[in-house]
C-alpha cells in the first residue's frame, strides 16, 4: 500500500463518523489497537522531544524500507502516532522525507486537536521524516 492509499484509508474511515466526539473515539480505538513498543526500545533516546505525553518512536531499515514502531503513555497521543506509523511505515527513506501527508488536514486533526497535541503531533512527524532524511543519507 502506497502512503497516498494508506491516507486516503484513514479519510474514509474518518468520513464515516458524523462529529468530533466519534472521531475521537475512533482514534482512542486506534490506540488501543495499536501493539505496544516492546520495553527494550522504551528509552531516553527514542523519546519524542515537543510532546506533552511520552511518545516511544523505534525506526529501524528491512531491505530498502524503513519501518516505525512506536508507543505512547496517552492513549490518544497512542492512536494518533498509531495513524503515522500506518502511513509511514514500510516505505523507502525517500518516500517517507518527502511525502505529503494531506490526510491530517483533510481529517480536521489539526482544527480539532488541543494546542498541545497539534504540536505534539508535529513533533512526532517532524522526527519521523528526519529519520527517512538520515536514513537516506546514509545510503
């Protein structure tokens, strides 16, 4: 699945709920769907730095693809890294620096969210792509 198809997945869904209290408990379901970080990789240095929660991001290459585990102690700071990781996840380091994510805004995450949580979630796909740029680099 392309990051494009993976967003526009995450649109339908969103579209299916009628107000804001629904979506938010669609992306608490998320969360608790979401597999928990093993502990080992419950560190200092994979804590997200920006976030109001602790937020856990493990990235790690298979073959070409860089792939994202993640945790959160928020469950819905939880679900939101959980959309990240879905659409981000299992792509080329390329693809990942440069892509556009639409879905945020297209899902009114960003009109809906608290001040603190937007930011915390800019946080999240701000270290997210540096992973893809450093990842990139090093090839």
């Amino acid at each position: 699945m392309t990051i494009n198809e993976a967003q526009d997945e995450l649109i339908e869904d969103f579209e299916l709920f009628d107000d804001w209290d629904s979506k938010y408990e669609y992306i608490i379901d998320l969360g608790k769907q979401f597999p928990a970080l093993q502990e080992q990789y419950k560190t200092e240095e994979n804590i997200i730095k920006g976030c109001q929660s602790r937020v856990w991001l493990n990235a790690y290459k298979d073959g070409d693809l860089l792939k994202f585990e993640a945790d959160s102690d928020a469950i819905i700071t939880r679900g939101l890294i959980g959309m990240l990781v879905k659409v981000l996840s299992g792509h080329t380091p390329e693809e990942i620096a440069s892509a556009d994510l639409y879905f945020l805004e297209r899902v009114g995450l960003h009109q809906h969210l608290a001040q603190t949580r937007s930011n915390g979630l800019a946080s999240m796909l701000k270290q997210m792509r540096a992973y893809g740029i450093a990842y990139q680099a090093a090839n």
